[in-house]
C-alpha cells in the first residue's frame, strides 16, 4: 500500500526527520503535535490550557489536509510533563471531539521537545 506524506502550513512544519501525518489508504497517521503556533514556531504560551488548545488546533490543520477532522480520530496518545493537568485535557478536549470520542491514552514523561507541556499524537480513519 502506497504511503503519502500530507503537509500543511496552517500547523507547525516538522522539526525532524518526519512528516507532519502519513496515509496509508483510509488511514491517517498525525504525527505528536506540540504547542507551536505555525508561522513564528514558537511556542504559543507557558499556559497548559492554551498548550493544549493550540496542540488541538495543529491536529485538527494536519487532519484537514488530510481531508478530513477531528470527527474522524479514532485513536490519540497524549504525553504529558505533569500528569495534575489531565483534568484540564479532558476539560479542552471536550470543546474539540464530540462522543463518541476516540480511543485514548495518557502517559506521564520526564520532558518534551522546547520543554512544553503537553504533546498529542493521532490516527485518524476516512470514510467512516
């Protein structure tokens, strides 16, 4: 099965050796998608609530190009520096994702890249 590489400037460009999603048929790959606004690269603010809006927002640009949404994610993983703001996940995540809601996990880690708070990564189906 061929793989395409999708790519958008509406979120952050890849800061690696990675695509920002890869598809593979009906199945999109988003790749973790960290607090940055997509034209300064920078990260949006210290705020984990507004990391996580703007993380939210990258994953729903990067699930557009692909053509489709959030609606259609089936599966995230969550990477969090502190595991006390997971309320403040699920607070944000209910603004984005509509029941029902996808697949989830939440793992605590020691750092993240720029040291933000919070990464989120997804798989996404079309045609559901």
């Amino acid at each position: 099965m061929p793989r395409t590489a999708i790519v958008t400037p509406d979120a952050p460009g890849a800061i690696g050796a990675y695509s920002q999603a890869i598809r593979a048929g009906d199945t999109v790959y988003l790749s973790g998608q960290i607090p940055l606004h997509p034209q300064s690269m920078k990260v949006v603010s210290d705020d984990p609530k507004e990391q996580i809006h703007q993380v939210l927002r990258n994953l729903s640009a990067v699930a557009q190009a692909a053509g489709g949404s959030l609606d259609d994610v089936v599966k995230l993983n969550v990477y969090l520096k502190d595991l006390s703001i997971f309320p403040l996940v699920n607070e944000v995540m209910a603004e984005y994702f509509t029941s029902p809601y996808p697949a989830r996990a939440a793992i605590g880690v020691a750092s993240l890249p720029l040291d933000v708070e919070v990464e989120i990564e997804g798989i996404l189906v079309k045609g559901l």
